[in-house]
C-alpha cells in the first residue's frame, strides 16, 4: 500500500503517521524491514501472525540482498 518507510513522495496512506513500523524504521534509516539487521523482530511477527503474504514478501526481499 505504501512505497516504503523512508518515502516522503511516494505512495502513502494515512496510516504512515501512526505507524509503528514507520516510526522505528525511519530513525534506523531502513527502506523496509527486510533490509534491518533485527529482522524479522516482535513488531513484525505480530504482523505475520496476520498476513502470511507480508512474512513471504520481505523474506523474498532478504533473501536478494
């Protein structure tokens, strides 16, 4: 839904500005979690216990850097 946590001119929803995973991720200068040296961390797995399709995707992302 969005183009990343570092976007300023991308695609955004109102979401963004509460984000937790924005708001850690954008101090920590990350483009998404997949590319933070704690992922996959407790933020995430709460997430993934929800979207079996997040968890495939940034696993994909990982593993091609």
């Amino acid at each position: 839904m969005c183009d990343g946590c570092l976007t300023d001119t991308g695609r955004q929803i109102g979401y963004c500005a509460t984000c937790e995973i924005r708001s850690c991720a954008v101090p920590r200068g990350v483009a998404n979690c997949a590319t933070c040296t704690d992922y996959a961390c407790t933020r995430l797995e709460t997430i993934f216990s929800h979207s079996a399709e997040a968890r495939a995707l940034l696993d994909e992302i990982q593993a091609s850097l």
